[in-house]
C-alpha cells in the first residue's frame, strides 16, 4: 500500500505536556492544515500537496484519528467517539477548544522555522474554526475556515457559534482591523456550518471576512448534493469550472496574497 504521507518528516510537538505529531513538507512560507473527521486521510494530504505545489511549506498535525486512514463512515465514528471524551475539545460548548492553545504553539515553531511575514492555518470541519481562534496568536495572518462545525449546531444559539471564548472573539475581531484576514467556506445547505455561522463571521469581522458559499440548493447546475459537506477534499469535483476547485483555488491564491 502507498504510504500517502510519504515525503513528509515526522516529529512531534510537546508543548506544557501536551504532544501531537506533526508530518512536515514544502519550503517556503509555512501553513497548518488541520485535518477533519475522522482523521488525517488521504484527502487532506492530497489537499496540502497542492499547498506545496504552490509554494508553501505545509504542517499536517494529526489530533485524532488514525492517520492515513482513508475517509469511511466507519472511522468517523471510531473519531467522533475519540473526541467525545477527550478533555481537549469542546464539542457543544461556545468556547475556545483547549487543543487550540497546542496549535497555537505549532504556529509559532512554524514561524521561526520558515521566516517569512508569518503563517496560515486551513481548519476543516471539526477543526474549521480553530484556524480562526489560532489568529489570537499574531504569527498566524491568515485563517481559512473551511465549513466550520463548531460547536455542534444544536439550537439557535450554537448555529451562530463560532467556538471562541469571548476574550478569544474579542481579539481576533481587533486584528481582523489590521493585519489578520479569514476565508470561509461551505455549501450552501450545509446543515452541520449553518449559514447563520457565516452571517455571525461577517458582523463580528467585516471587511476582514470573506465568504465563499457554493451552490447546493435541490436542482443546482452542478448537480452538488444537499449533503455536500467537505469543501476541500471528500466533496472536491477537481474539473474545470466546477465551483468547488474554483473554491480551492481561491484558498491557494488568498494563502499567497496573505503571506508573500
């Protein structure tokens, strides 16, 4: 079988006791993909390759899951019940995940070791909004939040929730002013990243937010399914014209834009 991380150097982070791999590739400047549900799988390695590609060096850290692991439904669940008892996200709560902080720590060891003006983060999913509470930290200048899914959206409280601390949302929304810009993406019946998510993304950051929403309404000229969830990997049509490349090459170029 093809190792589909091959070409990347592993090492693992401890940061305050709390350590993660890290599977490191690219030169240039640096951007932390973190991966979705279940785990570090194929897609998301395909998708940071493009980063390379492009000119980026690209930090996979694996939080849960098995890595490598090809997508399945069977091993979300074996992830969704990784995550349900670790002390290290917050799944229904609207506040900052305590992994975050670890990632956060990861951007700046990313930082020091590509130089350039600072660094990018692409969240998925699950992870989605942790790129934007990554920004706290100011090597982080831009966040791509790509359908973002927490906190679970149960209730019409947490399908607005962004899942930051207020202090977190505070910060992130005075660099949001300055130097921090954030792309989001998600279907447009995306029921697990409500637009409500994004509407609440544009009041608190304004100029610095933009959005791309594609498409999936019943009857859509692409033929994109109601369920369609994954931006960037699962749902990814890699064919000219189809909205959801346009997306990924939108994050590519922003990416660019942001730190060069």
């Amino acid at each position: 079988m093809t190792d589909p991380l091959a070409g990347f150097d592993r090492s693992v982070l401890d940061h305050a006791g709390d350590m993660h791999e890290v599977f490191r590739s690219g030169s240039g400047p640096g951007v932390i993909v973190i991966h979705e549900m279940p785990g570090l799988h194929p897609g998301v390695v395909e998708f940071a390759r493009v980063l390379i590609d492009a000119g980026h060096t690209v930090y996979l850290p694996s939080l849960f899951g098995r890595v490598g692991e090809p997508f399945s439904v069977a091993e979300t669940m074996r992830s969704v019940v990784q995550v349900c008892v670790s002390r290290e996200f917050r799944i229904l709560a609207d506040r900052t995940s305590p992994v975050v902080t670890w990632l956060r720590a990861l951007a700046v060891r990313a930082h020091a070791e590509c130089g350039g003006r600072g660094v990018g983060a692409v969240g998925m999913c699950f992870t989605g909004g942790f790129a934007l509470a990554m920004a706290v930290e100011p090597d982080v200048l831009a966040a791509v939040l790509s359908q973002p899914g927490l906190p679970a959206p149960v209730g019409a409280t947490r399908r607005a929730g962004l899942g930051l601390d207020p202090q977190d949302l505070a910060q992130v929304r005075e660099r949001s002013t300055a130097d921090l810009h954030a792309l989001g993406l998600r279907f447009s019946e995306d029921r697990g990243c409500p637009r409500e998510r994004f509407e609440r993304l544009r009041r608190e950051l304004g100029a610095g937010f933009e959005a791309v929403e594609i498409d999936s309404s019943p009857g859509n000229p692409h033929g994109i399914p109601t369920r369609a969830h994954s931006v960037l990997t699962v749902d990814l049509v890699d064919s000219p014209g189809h909205p959801t490349l346009a997306a990924r090459d939108r994050v590519v170029a922003f990416l660019g834009e942001r730190l060069r």
